[in-house]
C-alpha cells in the first residue's frame, strides 16, 4: 500500500466514523431542548423519561465524537503534512473558531450531564442552548473549512505564504450550500434514528405513551426537514455545477459535453467505454434540473484528462445513494402527510397509525438518513479527487511520506471497530423501554403527572 | 509584542492549562491504576468512585485545551506543523490511542451497566491509557528540544535518548502528583470520603518525592541530548527552575500540615514553574535547529486574524469555564 492511499483509507474511515457520531452531537441538543421544555411546561412524566434517557445516550455519542476528533486534529499533520504546511494558516481561522465552538460545547455538557442537582430546572433547561448553538456553529465552520478545499475562494499570498480571506470564505456561496445541507442532515440522521428506536420499541409490544412521545418527535423530524433537504441538496447541485463542474460530471456520469444532457438514474459506470450499463436515463432530465430548459449546457467529462477525472462509478454509485435515500424519506413523509391529512379530516387519532407499516417505515427513516448522509460525503470528498484543495494541490502531493501508516490503518481500523461494536451493546443496553413507575400510564394517551424520582447523579 | 510571539504565548498558556487540568484527571487515571495496591486495598472502590466522581463533569473540558494547541500550532505556525507531526509519528499516534481509548472507556463504564465489557475491564483499560498519555506527550515534548528530530528520520528516534524517555516518565509522575493533591482536598470536602484524605495525602507526597527524583536523574541527560536547550535553560529559566523547585518543597510542607487548598496552589506553581522554564528555553525554536517560530509563521494577514479570533473566543469561553467550575464546587441543591 503507498502512502497516500494509506492515508486515504485512514482519513476516509476515521472522518465517517467522526461523522456518524458528531451528527448526534449537533441533532440531540436540539431534540432535547424540546423534550426538556415540554417537561417543564407540563410536568408530564414521560418527558422528563425521555430527556433523562436522551442525555445519558447523548452523553456517550457526544464523548466517542469528541475523541474521534481530536483524532482527526493530529491526523492532519500525520497523515497531510504538505497540506497543511502549504494551507494550514490559510483555514486556521475556521479551526480556531471550532475549536472555541467545540470547547464551549464542552463546557455546558458538563453542566448539562452533571447539572440535575447543582441547577434549577430551568438553568438546567438553559444549558442546553449553549450546547446546541455551539453544536451548529462547529458543523458550520468545519463544513466550511471543507467547502474551501472544494472551491477554494480568496486565496492570496502575503510574504510568500498562502493567505485566505477570512471575509470571502464566509461569501462562499458553495460553503453556504454545504453547510445548510450538512446541518439539515445531522438533524435528520438524529431524528431518523430516534424514530428507528422508538418504532423498534413499539413494533416488540411496549405501546405506551413514552414510546409514542419519542416516536413522534424523532419521525417530525425526519419527516419534516425532508422536503426543506430536497430544495438544499438541489441548491447544493447548481452550485457544484458551476464551482465543481467535474464532480457534478462524476455524480451524473456524463461523459460528454452538450446540451440535452439526461439524468440517469441508477446504474453503474464504465470508466472504460464512458457508458452507463443499466440506468434508466430521464431525457433532457439534468439539463433540465441545472437550467431549466433542455438546451442548458452541460460540461462532461470528456473536458479533462484521465489523471484529472475522479472516480466516476464511486462517486456516482454514491451519489445514487444519497438521493435514493433521501427520496425513499421524502415518500414517505408525503404519505405521512396525506394520511395525517385524511384522519385529521375524519377525526381519527393516532394522525399517524401505529400500524406494521408505519413502525416499519419509521425505522427505515434511520439507517436512510445515514446512508444519504455519509453516501454525500463520498460525493463530496471522491468528487473532488484527485485534489486535495480543488485546482491547487494533488491529494498525492499533499500525503505523508512515511512508510509506517500501513500499521496506523490497521490499528486505527481495529480500535475503531473495537469501540463501535461495545458501543452498540451500549446503546441496546439503554434502549430498555419506558422507566417502571411510568408503566401505570400505560395505553392512555392522556399526559400523567408524575414527581419525578431521585435517580443516580449518572442517570 | 508581535503577532507570532502572542500566538506563542496563547500555546503556552493553553499548553499549562492542559498540563494542570487534563494532568490531573490523567494522573487521577493513574490512581485508579494503583487503588487496589499497597496498604489501602480494602479502600480501593471508593478511591476509584471518588476519582470518576471527581473527573465526571470536567474532563471532556479539560480535554479541549489539547485541541486547543494541535489547532493553534497549525494555524499559526502551518510550515512546522507537518515535520513536528510526521517526526514524532511514533510518540504521537500511541498518545492518540491513549486518548481515544480513555475517552471511551470512561463513558463506557459509566453509562454502560456491563453492556459490552465488565465495567473492570473498561477501568483497567481507562487507567492503562490514562498513564500511556502523558507518558508518550512528556517523550514528544521533550524530543522537540534534543534537535535530533527531521522529517523521514526513523519513526524510533523520540525513544532513542534517555533524556526524552525520562521526560515521559516526569510527566506520569507530576500528573500523578496533581491528582494526588487534587483529590485530597476533594475527599477532605465530604464526610463520607474523608476517610481517603490520609491515602492520597501519602500518594501526595510519595509522588512528589518521586518526582523530584526523576528531574534530578534527567537533569545530566537534558545537558548531553538536548544541548541547546539546556544551556538555555540554565542561563534564562533559572528564575524560573528556582520557583518551580520552591513550591515542590513547599507542596511538600503545605501537605504536611494538611492545607489542602493551598497545596493546588503550590503544586500547579511548581508544574507551572518547570514548564514555563521548559517553554522560555525553548524559544525561539520550534524544532531545534529546524525551525524558528519566525519561520514557521503563517503568513501575518492570518495570524492578525487569529489573534482577533483568540480575544473573542476567550471572552466567551473563560467565564463559561468559570461558572462550570464554580457551579460543581458550591453545594448541591434537591435532584429534579
């Protein structure tokens, strides 16, 4: 193995394993200061069952992304060096910033996990803003140190060191489309798996309204924030087409420049003969979506040479499964919505059934979210190949020289296996139902007010 | 002051404040280790439960300041960041998987009731990564000062002097030592745990000891492998070294007479005094005989910026810092 797919496979595997964790810590926050508030406004026991057992779950995501990241920190300049001796100063500020993000995240978690007995509930309620805001502003100023790599905006020299215009970056309109579909993404991995759990739950006989508090606020949340992902992710492809031609030629496979350019859907490509086997092309279909008329032009791939072409069948079978996906979750809301609709009308509660199908659907939202999340990712990071910073520096330029990462892959990949596979036994550990003395509340849908006990500090 | 010498500054004082505080949650990880030997075995639970109580609410915080440098070098001085990264690979990754196994194994056994490992496991494999930490950044930091360091050299060279191996060691021993004094004024603030105060008041005092030892067995090795910095350590630290030694004699004697308050103050100083003196002999040099902090900077439109960065975020985040730590030493109110 050279050293520069080492570190490739190394980057590629700790950044999704940072990822799939990190989305919680900015999704949960958010959930839970809705299901905190809602106990404090009513007093209703199920809420405060479900935020405790959320903050214990949250707790330990929160702890395995931090530590993943600071992984990611010292992996910069393991694995990257060239990159970040020539770029380092360049992004530093986004880093700097995210690091003050992340400590203030930090920080309040303390309180938050600590807190019950040392705050008043609504102190304790008012934590959480901090956690979640920070949360945000770190997807924010790490996507865009991402988005520059990919569009590379205000770059400038200054004794002979590359600069960045802390001001343009933030003009970026590919770092604003990223971040936005990024955000709505954490949020909806969050939701979808939420919604997973409680459906898992519910579908094993435990039908009592814990369940449905929790499956309702993870399934509006998936739900919800779909069509909002469809209308970013369209954005985000616009932009791409202008600032990436090349990655959005990957995504769709089209090899040749024109105009009447189809949209395939499905299939794989063929980097030797440039076809797509098996997709069902929709005519005129992406010269349509980026122009809206069936003359807008579309630059292929056939504009570059091989050594500058990314990995078209990755990236394209990628692509496929984020938008698969995702369209997967935007059927399902649409139904939801219709169905919603029609029981509203004919007074009808449950507004959603707590049908097979339904609990069914619920838990595909979850493993969907994520597959969409990490497959726009690949899109992201493959599309761009083979730069490291889009247009100005080689990925094979930017590696480590060090003929020692071969064990650094192995190791990296078996501690983290080692840790998600604990982590998983974890979480179905805590995944135990509703708290006993909620159990009298059983099958009423009405709220039932309970004093809330005295639990372990680590409860 | 130029921008390059206040984003110095801002490591160094980050870099203390890692020392100190993650120091001690490390060294607290270490006593864990520890709590089932020597005379005070039947007490073994309860020192461990007064650790992890003790480490719960701050360690994630205190994790950040490490961040905190690893993002301020890259920034501010990029040139250097790479050739530190790849020289000390070795040192480097092995105190990642310390900290990556550390972090997990902690909420693992916390929040984990046995699901996956015994909650034994998970502590021995907290306390194994707790001593392995400070151990490998004690050898990085002190092979930044031997000169021997340059990108492509063997991945061994941070092991291969003595002096760098006995820095490791100084740096289990001193967070040890911290961790000690810290939790002898936390097990004196309860009825319930002041029966631990004489325990760790003994490891107190037995790592100080301990400590002293290794930097007067390291002190010739400093002057063969990392010539330059010694020289200037003798000549510029000194005031510095005399403090540090100072407050260790003086932790010594607070702990003896059971002021526990005022042995933090005196151990953090003596920390504080030997780093410091560390730091100051070290400049201008990154990399001895590699780079300067001149040369590595990044370029002056950058570093301004970060400098404005830096005032801001820490307007924010010291307070926050503050409160945390006022908000879990004041007394508990009703659980809701």
């Amino acid at each position: 193995m050279s050293g520069v797919d080492a570190a490739r496979i190394e980057t590629a595997f700790s950044l999704s394993f940072h990822i799939l964790f990190a989305v919680f810590g900015v999704g949960m926050p958010w959930l839970l200061l809705y299901t905190e508030g809602r106990w404090l406004k009513t007093g209703d026991a199920s809420w405060y069952a479900l935020t405790r057992k959320w903050a214990r779950v949250g707790a330990v995501l929160f702890a395995i992304g931090a530590v993943s990241g600071t992984v990611l920190s010292f992996e910069f300049g393991l694995l990257w060096p060239t990159f970040m001796a020539t770029y380092g100063g360049a992004i530093g500020l986004l880093f700097t910033l995210e690091a003050f993000a992340f400590f203030l995240e930090a920080i309040f978690m303390g309180l938050y996990l600590y807190g019950w007995k040392r705050l008043t509930p609504r102190a304790h309620w008012l934590t959480l803003w901090p956690i979640a805001i920070s949360g945000t502003l770190s997807t924010l100023f790490i996507v865009f140190a991402n988005s520059w790599m990919n569009d590379p905006v205000g770059i400038g020299v200054s004794h002979g060191r590359i600069t960045a215009d802390p001001l343009a970056i933030f003009r970026s309109s590919a770092g604003w489309s990223e971040v936005t579909h990024m955000f709505v993404a954490a949020m909806m991995c969050t939701g979808g798996a939420v919604a997973a759990v409680y459906a898992c739950g519910m579908l094993r006989g435990r039908r009592d309204r814990y369940h449905r508090l929790g499956l309702n606020v993870g399934l509006w949340t998936v739900l919800g924030l779909t069509p909002v992902q469809m209308f970013l992710g369209d954005w985000s492809a616009r932009v791409v087409a202008t600032t990436q031609p090349l990655k959005l030629a990957s995504m769709e496979g089209v090899y040749q420049t024109g105009t009447h350019v189809p949209l395939t859907i499905g299939g794989f490509y063929d980097q030797h003969t440039h076809k797509m086997i098996l997709g069902i092309p929709v005519p005129d279909g992406l010269s349509m979506l980026l122009g809206y008329s069936p003359n807008t032009k579309v630059t292929g791939l056939d504009t570059t040479t091989v050594a500058d072409t990314p990995p078209v069948a990755v990236v394209h079978l990628a692509f496929d499964s984020m938008v698969g996906c995702g369209m997967l979750v935007f059927a399902i809301a649409g139904l939801a919505a219709l169905t919603w609709w029609q029981r509203r009308r004919k007074g009808l509660s449950p507004r959603i059934p707590h049908t097979k199908f339904w609990l069914w659907a619920a838990i595909l939202t979850g493993p969907a979210s994520a597959v969409a999340m990490l497959g726009g990712w690949e899109v992201t990071e493959g599309g761009r190949q083979p730069w490291i910073v889009y247009g100005r520096m080689l990925v094979a330029d930017a590696a480590s020289k060090s003929g020692g990462l071969g064990w650094s892959v192995v190791v990296t990949i078996l501690i983290y296996v080692g840790l998600a596979v604990a982590l998983l036994l974890i979480l179905r550990k805590l995944a135990t139902g509703a708290p006993p003395e909620l159990a009298a509340a059983d099958g009423e849908d009405e709220p039932k007010p309970v004093a809330p006990q005295a639990e372990e500090v680590l409860a | 002051m130029t921008a390059v010498n206040l984003m110095l500054v801002v490591i160094i004082l980050a870099l203390l404040a890692y020392a100190l505080l993650a120091g001690a949650d490390f060294g607290g990880g270490a006593w864990d280790l520890l709590a089932g030997t020597g005379k005070a075995k039947d007490g073994a639970e309860d020192q461990r439960k007064l650790i992890s109580a003790s480490l719960g609410p701050v360690w994630e915080a205190n994790h950040v300041w490490l961040i905190f440098v690893i993002v301020c070098t890259f920034s501010a001085f990029p040139a250097a960041f790479g050739d530190i990264a790849t020289s000390l690979e070795l040192p480097l990754a092995l105190a990642l998987v310390g900290i990556v196994l550390r972090g997990a194994a902690y909420v693992y056994r916390a929040y984990g009731e046995g699901a996956s490992l015994p909650d034994q496991w998970w502590s021995r494999i907290f306390a194994c990564a707790s001593v392995l930490t400070p151990f490998m950044l004690g050898v990085s930091g002190a092979a930044l000062a031997t000169g021997k360091l340059r990108p492509g050299t063997s991945p061994l060279v941070p092991f291969q002097s003595p002096f760098t191996v006995l820095a490791g060691l100084l740096a289990v021993v001193v967070t040890a030592f911290l961790a000690a004094v810290y939790l002898c004024y936390d097990a004196a603030q309860q009825p319930d745990t002041h029966h631990l105060v004489a325990v760790f008041r003994r490891k107190a005092i037995g790592a100080a000891v301990a400590s002293g030892l290794v930097v007067l067995v390291m002190l010739p090795f400093f002057y063969h492998d990392a010539p330059v910095v010694a020289h200037r350590f003798t000549d510029r630290s000194l005031p510095l070294a005399a403090f540090s030694a100072l407050c260790g004699f003086g932790s010594l004697a607070v702990l003896w007479r059971q002021r526990f308050l005022l042995a933090r103050v005196t151990a953090a100083a003596a920390v504080v005094g030997v780093l410091g003196g560390w730091a100051v002999a070290q400049y201008p040099d990154l990399l001895v005989g590699r780079y300067t902090a001149q040369q590595a900077a990044a370029a002056p439109s950058s570093l301004d910026a970060m400098v404005v960065a830096m005032v801001a975020g820490m307007a924010v985040v010291i307070p926050s810092f503050f409160y945390l730590l006022r908000v879990f030493t004041a007394p508990v109110l009703e659980e809701h």
